[in-house]
C-alpha cells in the first residue's frame, strides 16, 4: 500500500485522485480559497501546511510514501514548498504540469513576465479588459485608472475589490465559447488579461479573443523547481506504478 500525497486546487489533481489504482491510499490537499472542494476518494485536507518546514513534518509524520504536485502552473509557492520538503523529509515527488496553450494562427498575443508588467502595458491595449488572474493580486491593477475591469471569480468576493471602476463576473469553469463569445460581444471587452495556465476548462476565452480579434495580454508561466514533470494522468499512474512494484 502506498500512501500518496496530492497536492491539488486543479481539476487535475481531482481527476488523478478519483483514477487511481488499487493499492494507493490517498489523500488530497486543497487550498481551500473556495467555500467547496470536490467530492474525492481518500481524504481531503483543506488548508496550508505553514511552509515548507511544515509540509515537511506533515509528510513525516503521516508516513507519507510519495507526493504528486498537481497544483496550478502560478502555484510557484506551494510547489517550491514542495520540493524542498520532499527533499528534507527523502519521499519522492512527481509534478503534474499541465501543458501550456500553444499560439495559434489569428491570435494576438501580448506576452508579459508577471502581472506588474501586465498593469504596465495594459494601457496601450484596451479600456474593458476581462480579468481572468483569480482574486489574490488584483491589488497590482490598482493603479490604472482608466479602465473599466470585468473580474472573472468564481465566488462573489467578501468585500470591494482594490479596482477603481469593475464589474464581477461569476462562475465555475469548464466555460463554453458561446458563453466566452456572449461575454465578450455584451460588456463590449476589448482585452483579455490571463495567465498562461494551459488546460481544457478555460480556453475557450483565448478561442473567443481570436474570434473576436481582440488582444490577449498574456502572462507567462514560472518555471516548475527541478524534478520528474510528467503532463498527463497516465503518467502518473505509471510514475506510481513503478513506485509500488
């Protein structure tokens, strides 16, 4: 019986947790930044661990066999927390790295390295951006003043957003295009700001920028700490599998 660690917060991490093999006993890490985390095989923590120094502990004294970071591509805190717990604590940890979106013909991409310089140049490309970076750094757009924010979130936040003039978007991916699309055509949005998170639940926003030829303000990913980086489910469980035999 192998005892495994997810670190989660992603729809992947939730589909590994509920397409494991027999012989894993597992649980699942969430953040917990929503009021609802799914319904899982194993157990499920919600909640931080206090750093690094205390994923350490939490893996010894649990008797953790193996983590897998399956947190999200901007998660570079947790994952680098990860790492060195593991390290510390000698288990062996396996990323779970989501591919990146590939740019295709009629996009228009801006691409930034962080989100201070995705505030600095949104100026030059658009006054009703849609904002689509989640609710923690919402605080670094405050300074521009003239633009009127569509924040997506998933849940109405708990008090007014650092944003001069804004208007809040609700809803839980996976997104249709036709809903992207309406969006789009109904706030007349000029700019998507977004991270380069890749995956399947909400690219249909970069397919509806091209359609509609509006720029997308791209922030690009931090590079994942050293180790084993698999981008798909079956290589986890091959990971696993290896571990186990």
């Amino acid at each position: 019986m192998v005892k495994l660690l997810i670190l989660g917060g992603t729809g992947e991490a939730a589909e590994l947790a509920r397409n494991l093999p027999s012989g894993i006993d597992v649980m699942t890490s969430w953040a917990g930044r929503t009021k609802t985390a799914p319904n899982l095989p194993g157990m499920v923590r919600i909640g931080g661990f206090n750093g690094a120094e205390g994923l350490r502990d939490f893996l010894l004294e649990n008797k953790f066999d193996a983590v897998i970071d399956a947190t999200h591509p901007f998660a570079a805190k947790i994952s680098a927390h990860a790492a060195q717990a593991c390290k510390e604590a000698d288990i062996p940890r396996l990323t779970l790295l989501r591919p990146p979106w590939e740019k295709r013909e009629g996009d228009h991409w801006v691409m930034v390295e962080s989100l201070e310089d995705a505030a600095a140049k949104l100026p030059e490309l658009g006054r009703r951006p849609l904002l689509t970076i989640g609710r923690q750094n919402l605080g670094i757009f405050t300074p521009v003043q003239d633009a009127h924010f569509f924040v997506r979130l998933i849940e109405p936040p708990a008090a007014a957003l650092p944003l001069k003039n804004y208007s809040v978007l609700t809803g839980r991916p996976p997104f249709s295009l036709e809903e992207e699309q309406e969006h789009l055509r109904f706030e007349e949005i000029d700019l998507l700001i977004t991270k380069q998170s890749g995956g399947n639940a909400t690219y249909a926003k970069i397919e509806a920028a091209r359609i509609a030829k509006i720029p997308v303000l791209m922030i690009k990913r931090p590079a994942p700490p050293p180790g084993e980086t698999v981008s798909s489910i079956e290589a986890c469980i091959e990971w696993l599998n290896r571990l186990s035999a």
